[in-house]
C-alpha cells in the first residue's frame, strides 16, 4: 500500500472521534459541574446561616421572658446559633436586645446578626478571589404581657403581698404579683377597694376585698410562673470598701446637701428639715455594721437631681419615712443603676427590718424601690404621685390609701416586669 493510499484511509477512518471531543469537554464539563456544585453549596449555607440567626434570636426573646436576664439571653442565642450551624472559628456574631437599631428600635426584642465565611472548593485554585462572606440578619419582636409595677419575691411565705384594713389602692395601668406558692401568698382583706390591671400568685390568692381587674376578668389569678427579679444583678459598687466615710449631719431642722459617695453611721440619721441630693450618682449609706436608720421626722422633705440619683443601704442602714416628709426623686436612666431609686444591700441587710413609706404628703418615685431581702410597708395614705414606679421586695403590705403607675418608664431607665406574653414573632 503505497503511502498516499494510507493517508487517505486513515482521513476516512472515525473510530476514536468522539475521545478526542471527550478530551477537549470533560474539563470544561468537570468544571462547570463543580461550579453548579458550589453554587449550590452556596445557597444551601447561606439558607442554613439564616435558620441559625432565625432560631438564635428566638431563642433569645424566649430566654428573656423565662429569666429576664439580658445576659443569659444573649448567652442562649449565641449557643443556639451554634447548634444550628453558626461556625465560631470563621464567623462573627452579634445580639442585640432590646432593639435599638433599625425600624424596630425601643421595641422588646432581640436581633441577631451573622457574618459566617464560606467554604471555598473549585474557587480557591483561582489565585486572587476574595473570601465570600454570608451576612444574615434576624429580628424577632416579643409581645409583652401586663407590666407589673409591685413583685413580692419571697418564695413560701404566706401574705408576702397583702392588702389589709380599709386601703384603696390604684394600679393604674399595671398589674401585681406575689412570687411565693404558698395558699394566700397574697391576701387581700379588709373592706377597701384594689384597682389593677391583674393581680397573681405563684400560690394563690385570698380575696375577700373588692377588686377591679379589667385585664383578667375581675378575678385573681391563681397557680401563675414565677415572675424572675429583674434586678438579681444589681450589687453594691466594686470598690465601696475603698471610699472614704462621709459622717453625716445629725438632727438638722434646716436645709441639708449631700453629694455622692460613702456616707457611714453606726447613729439613726434624722431628717427634720430639707435633704437635697445635689448630682447625680450613687449614695452609699452604710451602717458599718451598727446598723443605722435613715428617716424622716415630722415635716422633712428630700428632693433629688432629675438627672438621677441611686440610693444604697448597707450594713444594716435602712430607710424610713415614718412622718410623712415629702419627697421627690428621680433614678439615673443610665449606668449601672439605671431605674433604681433604692436598694437594700441583700448581702448585708437585716432581713427582719422593715422599711417604711407612711405619711399622707405624698411622694414622687420615678423608679424602681428595690428592697430584695426585706419587708416593705406603705400605710397611712403614701400617694406616688409618679409616671413611672415599681416596687419590689422580699414582701409588701399595703394598709393605707397607695397609688402606683407604670405609665412612661422608658425615659427612667428600668426593667420591664411583665406577668405572662403573648409570644414572640418573627418579622424578618
């Protein structure tokens, strides 16, 4: 076969045709199959980094309604998101509650945010390409249930909240609630009239005074979950032990100014005339020990910067108003007391103390009385004549005309007490 012959059977031959049309697709075909793959793979996580940040703010609102514990909130969702695939080694993740960004911001709430990195496969042999970053955002808003503005924390005793003789008491817009569960944790006797929005027990609830509860029906609830105290945090500054002891001036009809810091006296510190509290900040009344009471006699009067003032009460200080003196103050709306007016150390306090709020002349609290450890008692016509004031102690009795409100507390800077939601929503 002569040469010319071969070349032209070997020009018709077509076996093998299709291996070199093989040979020149399959990469391009491989390619795009791992390209399709990534693409997917893509969509996939970035569905996946979503549901973690959906869950994770769910988790958070719920942990908040259980505990109303802003940390252990945030706490739960960051873990949450974990568990639902948030990586930690190559990713951020923000929680923010309440709400104080976007179109939601004041809202009850928690957002949370994740940048989470992807895994890269085909793409990372191509020198250059910038890392691809999933960034998902969730919101979820709570609806909250009755504010409360009176908690009886103690957890067995009966009466920790009661209402005796002939007081009238009115709640406006707010509801109370006894944290103890034991029958007739609140009590309510006598022949005056309650006007609140709810009034509950972790126990039950004894009634044989004239209620008017719009939000439940005009009947006591009975059996209800612990309300958790929204203050279990608060503790005495760090470094009190390190300050200096202000005495204080005794028995002064005239006009007395104090300004913040540690003012220590194992004497009954009485106030006959004019107290004023010159800036805001944190007053520390420390009974070194001794035991001290801070009162009031006959017509004293106090009077708070509006910008706010904290007043503690420690080693056995405490505080009366036993007369009747006029005051009027106003918590911090920020910091570390932000909405507290008043707290009883409750690792030094008398548990056996009482702290007293008597008189007919009035006050005005814009804030939280937060007495953890000890009993607080209102009788003899105490009016809050406030916007915004809760009570909470270990127990409250009422005997007087009282009147509280929860009607504006956001500028003042408490927590929010609710008794029971009505759920959470996810909005976006």
């Amino acid at each position: 076969m002569s040469m010319k012959t071969f070349f032209k059977k070997w020009q018709r031959d077509e076996d093998g045709a299709t291996a070199v049309i093989y040979a020149i697709t399959l990469p391009l075909l491989v390619g795009l199959g791992a390209i399709a793959f990534e693409a997917g793979h893509f969509q996939q996580r970035n569905a996946r980094i979503q549901s973690a940040a959906d869950m994770a703010a769910l988790a958070v609102a719920l942990e908040y309604q259980t505990t109303n514990n802003r940390a252990k909130a945030r706490l739960a969702g960051k873990g949450d998101a974990y568990e639902n695939g948030y990586s930690v080694a190559d990713g951020k993740i923000e929680v923010e509650t309440p709400i104080s960004s976007g179109p939601h911001a004041g809202s009850e709430g928690a957002i949370v945010r994740i940048e989470q990195k992807q895994e890269r496969y085909l793409s990372s042999i191509f020198p250059g390409q910038k890392d691809v970053v999933h960034v998902v955002e969730s919101t979820v808003l709570t609806a909250p249930g009755q504010p409360v503005c009176a908690l009886s924390l103690h957890p067995t005793n009966t009466a920790a909240m009661s209402i005796s003789g002939s007081a009238n008491l009115e709640m406006e817009t707010c509801a109370m609630h006894a944290n103890s569960n034991a029958n007739e944790a609140f009590n309510l006797a006598g022949s005056g009239t309650i006007t609140a929005d709810c009034i509950s027990a972790t126990g039950t609830v004894s009634n044989t005074t004239t209620v008017v509860l719009p939000a439940c029906n005009n009947t006591p609830k009975n059996n209800q979950p612990v309300i958790a105290d929204p203050y279990a945090d608060i503790d005495v500054p760090s470094n009190t032990l390190g300050m200096p002891c202000i005495e204080p001036v005794f028995g002064r009809n005239g006009a007395i100014t104090m300004s913040p810091g540690r003012y220590c006296s194992a004497k009954d510190f009485a106030i006959r005339g004019r107290l004023d509290l010159l800036e805001k900040g944190v007053y520390i009344f420390d009974g070194i020990n001794g035991g001290s009471t801070f009162f009031f006699r006959n017509s004293g009067t106090m009077y708070g910067t509006p910008d706010g003032v904290t007043m503690i009460f420690m080693n056995g200080a405490r505080f009366e108003n036993t007369n009747g003196g006029y005051m009027e103050l106003y918590a911090q709306p920020d910091g570390p007391y932000a909405g507290i007016l008043m707290y009883a150390d409750r690792n030094t306090s008398d548990p056996n103390a009482v702290v007293r709020i008597n008189g007919n002349q009035g006050a005005r609290f814009e804030g939280a009385l937060y007495f953890p450890t000890q009993k607080l008692d209102f009788r003899g016509g105490a009016d809050l004549n406030s916007d915004c004031t809760q009570i909470i102690a270990s127990q409250i009795e009422f005997s007087g005309n009282s009147a509280l409100t929860n009607n504006d507390c956001g500028p003042r800077g408490t927590r929010s007490i609710n008794q029971g939601s009505s759920g959470v929503r996810l909005v976006n």
